[in-house]
C-alpha cells in the first residue's frame, strides 16, 4: 500500500503543542523506530502515528524558532509531516529520520518566509541557549525573574533576535540548528546540504558577527 497526502491519518486542525525547551538531543533512529518506519512505507497510519509523536515536538520547536510564529509554526509543522507521509515510499535510511525531516521543515520554512516577505520573523523570542565568552553554550534554565530583571531579559531577548535577523541567512539558519537545537555538525551539515568544513566555517562567522553586531548596539 502507498502512502498518500489523502489518506493521511492526521487531523491538521489539531494544534502541535508548544514544548518548553529542552536539552534533550532529538531521538536517533533505533530498532523501534526503523520498524515504524518500514510499516509506515507500507501504509501502516499507527506506525506514523508513533514517529509524530516521537518527532513533532522537535520539528515544531524548529519551525518556530526559524518563524517566530506559533501559528506559522504549527502550519509548517503539519505541512511537513504531510510531505514526509508522501514521500515515505521514497525514503532511504542514509541518514537518521530526524533529519530527513528537519530537511522537509526548513525547505517549508524557507519558502513560508519568502511568501510573506517576512525576514525578520525568522527566529525564536524564547532562545534557550546563547554563546558564552568561552565559546561553550549553555542552557537558560533559571528561576522566576523579578519584574525589573523580565523587563531586561526580554529586552535582552528582542535585542538577540534582531541581531539574529541581521545576519546572512546561511549564518542565522546554522545557529539555529547547531546552538538552539543542538544537533551535531555533521547533521547541520546534512540537512543544509554542505560540508562539516562548511558548517564549522558559518558557525564561526555567525558567531563573530553576531558578537560585533551586539557589541555595535548598546542598549
């Protein structure tokens, strides 16, 4: 039986929820996993189910933070597992399922962008993890701030994300991947279709003009 967006098994009038970050890596592919996926090719909606569940909380979380929108989010976020559905039967384990569809979610969010016109709605007001001087990141867990101290932090937070929006589009898109959500450089390097060499190249030039351009705007 061949998957088909038709006979897709999932109502996308249902919200994604939004999850508070985390710094859990997202789920690799494992024996559970490869089953789903080979009865998910055969049409199986249950298999499907499963890697939504196990997916659709990291994929909305990277939409939103390329989108700045949690209504774009969730659309895109149920678009690509709408593609994903139909391109099952074409699917070839060479690399893991997540980032086939972090793939899938960033070309959708690309062209949600373009559509809009929208560039400066590409990143996330709620950054959970940020460059140190040291060059390590690490995460925002923290506790209640008081009102003068969440006046600054989102002051803080709006400055970041237009120093984000300010940069080229292939510097914001690998600090998104490898700083926010964390994965490896290798699997940037995958889903943004270049080089390890390449991916350490951006981040560090992302990074050094992000500092600059931070440094260039006080206040």
């Amino acid at each position: 039986m061949t998957a088909s967006s038709t006979d897709f098994p999932f109502d996308s009038s249902i919200p994604v929820p939004f999850v508070a970050e985390s710094s859990a890596g997202v789920a690799g592919t494992d024996l559970f996993e490869s089953q789903w996926i080979s009865e998910a090719r055969d049409g199986s909606h249950e298999a499907f189910r499963l890697l939504v569940e196990r997916h659709q909380d990291a994929v909305f979380r990277f939409c939103r933070h390329w989108l700045n929108c949690p209504e774009d989010a969730r659309e895109v976020c149920q678009d690509t597992f709408l593609r994903a559905w139909d391109a099952l039967p074409d699917y070839r384990p060479r690399a893991r399922f997540s980032t086939w569809l972090f793939q899938i979610a960033l070309n959708l969010c690309r062209d949600r962008v373009r559509s809009r016109g929208a560039r400066n709605r590409k990143l996330t007001d709620s950054l959970s993890l940020f460059r140190r001087g040291d060059g390590q990141t690490r995460e925002r867990h923290c506790p209640l701030p008081s009102p003068d101290e969440a006046v600054s932090l989102d002051e803080d937070l709006e400055k970041l994300r237009r120093g984000l929006a300010a940069l080229p589009r292939r510097h914001s898109e690998v600090l998104i991947l490898a700083v926010i959500e964390g994965l490896s450089q290798l699997e940037c390097g995958e889903i943004l279709g270049c080089s390890v060499r390449a991916v350490e190249s951006r981040l560090y030039r992302a990074r050094r003009d992000l500092m600059a351009w931070w440094e260039a705007h006080p206040g």
